[in-house]
C-alpha cells in the first residue's frame, strides 16, 4: 500500500505530495511550481517529510 508524503519545496515555498511505499524512509521528488528536485526523510509528524534541494532537473 502507499502512503501520501507531503513537503515544502526549500526554493519556492509550495507544498507538494507524492505517493511512497508505506515502508518508505526516503525518496526523491521534484517541485509542481519550480522544478526544483528534492531529498525527502520521514518526519516524525505522519504525513509531513523534511525536504532537502538536490537542483534543478528531474527527479529519479
């Protein structure tokens, strides 16, 4: 099953979200406004992950 990770681009302050594996403690997502790529762990909160820039481009 999936679960919704939700986080904040560090470029452009938009809030995006992905779908992640249940078990899933990191992953790669790029912003809907900017483009900019992004890390993202699992917060402590459930469905808010801490993001961190990776650059401009796509996500793998």
């Amino acid at each position: 099953m999936a679960t919704t990770a939700e986080w904040i681009c560090t470029r452009c302050g938009s809030t995006n979200r992905t779908l992640v594996p249940d078990t899933a403690t990191r992953a790669t997502d790029e912003c809907v406004t900017c483009h900019t790529r992004h890390a993202l762990e699992r917060d402590a909160r459930p469905v808010r992950w801490r993001a961190r820039p990776l650059g401009k481009g796509k996500a793998a």
